[in-house]
C-alpha cells in the first residue's frame, strides 16, 4: 500500500512540475478534435498543428484565423506560467594575506577569587545534631 502511494505521489509531482493542471487533462479531448478539424480543414499533421497553437507560428495562425478564437481558448495548456530561481554568487575577490598573530609578553590576569563568607562556612561542613 505505501508502494501505491509513493508511486502516485511521485506521478503527481511530476505532473506538477511540468506543468500540467487538472484542467489540461480535462481538454485533452478539445486538443484532439480540434487537431483532427485542422487535419481535415488544413492538411495540417500533429507536428505543423501544435506549431500553429504552440510554437513558431501561433501568432501567424491566430491573425489569420480570428473565427477560431473561442477554439483556441478551449485547448490545453494555454496558461501563461513563469517560475524563475535567481541564484547569485559573489565571489570575494579581495586577497586577504594571512597575518601571523602577535603575541605580547605582558599578560593581565582578571581572575579575583573571594573566600565565601558564610558563617556555616566557618561552623565547618559536618556538625552533631543539637539538644534543644
């Protein structure tokens, strides 16, 4: 069972970073009709109809055919989505030569003891008990 769900999850990720929504999946279906109405309108094959919604000559298939825009609106994975790691590094270009440290010869102790001034101090650690 936790084999199941590490798979799925590790299937839902994936998806996920790709790029992939639920809604994507769902219009999967307008994607192929709307393919099989360019093969048939067209002569367009998979390659030159994806290349018309999504790549080189979208903008050019768009201004020509205005009477498909609500078709194009309905297909997959148009959603405009950026996601962008900016990672800098700084290299410290300053050469800092090593310095040997300098030792002096006069050291000053701050180190005060006091005796404790207790007066079970004084009476000693162990007394006898007392008769009161």
């Amino acid at each position: 069972m936790s084999k199941l769900f590490a798979i799925s999850f590790s299937f839902l990720i994936l998806i996920q970073s790709i790029g992939f929504s639920i809604n994507d999946i769902a219009q999967i279906d307008d994607f192929i009709e709307h393919a099989q109405f360019h093969s048939e309108q067209y002569g367009d094959n998979v390659f030159v109809f994806i290349s018309k919604h999504y790549g080189e000559l979208k903008a050019e298939h768009n201004k020509e055919h205005q009477e498909e825009k609500e078709d194009h609106e309905q297909l997959p994975f148009q959603h405009q989505s950026h996601v962008s790691c900016i990672s800098v590094f700084v290299a410290n270009t300053t050469k800092d030569e090593l310095k040997t440290p300098e030792f002096s010869e006069y050291k000053s102790h701050h180190f005060f003891y006091q005796e404790p001034s207790s007066s079970l101090h004084l009476e000693g650690l162990l007394q006898p008990p007392r008769h009161s």
